[in-house]
C-alpha cells in the first residue's frame, strides 16, 4: 500500500473484460457492478456489487465515487481505500471515524431497502 496519490479513469462496459487494465474502474450497470485490479499493485480483481445495501455509484459526467470504503480483506495485501473523485484514498486507522460512520450509513440503508 502506498500513501502516493492514485488516479483511476472508468469506462462503463456491458460486460467484464478479458483482460483487466490497471488504474481503471470497469461499471457494468446491466450487472451493477464494478471491476478493478487492487490499486496496491498486486494485480488482484476486485469487484463490487452496487445495491443499496452494498455500494454506491457517483457519476457527476466527470468523476466516479463508489462508497463506503473498499476492504480488501479476502486478498493478500488486504488493502482498505476509498474511490472519491477518480482518485484513490487510502484509508488508515486514524480514518476509522469515516470508516465507521459509512458503515453506519450502509446499515440504514440496507435496513430501509428490506423493509417492507
């Protein structure tokens, strides 16, 4: 993991590639799903899916965000960032009040999606 700025750019795809290109964030909105090599450089896949109860994607026509934080903690590096604005934001412990509070809006989120 490194503290050094990452710039991402996204491309929206139907479907995944065969072939993951680094610093790149592929969206599938038929599968609402997103798709990226780690950016610590381990070249592991990632994917996310985008729910309610999950992740959320912003797109301002510009810039992507998806949120809350991405843990990586099913891959070796057990990487922990944010994506805001096409840039990569390492999340540390010192950040675990963002952490925590995204957490949180996650939950209701995914309580309100449920109810019924």
């Amino acid at each position: 993991m490194s503290s050094a700025t990452v710039k991402f750019s996204f491309e929206f795809v139907n479907n995944a590639p065969e072939v993951l290109e680094e610093k790149v964030l592929y969206i599938s909105i038929p599968y609402s799903t997103t798709l990226h090599l780690c950016p610590c450089g381990c070249k592991r896949e990632v994917a996310n899916k985008i729910s309610p109860s999950r992740y959320t994607l912003s797109f301002d026509g510009e810039s992507v965000s998806l949120s809350p934080s991405i843990r990586n903690s099913g891959i070796p590096c057990q990487s922990h960032y944010f994506i805001t604005n096409n840039e990569i934001e390492w999340a540390y412990d010192r950040l675990d009040y963002r952490i925590d509070n995204a957490k949180t809006k996650a939950g209701r989120r995914k309580k309100n999606f449920w109810l019924f």
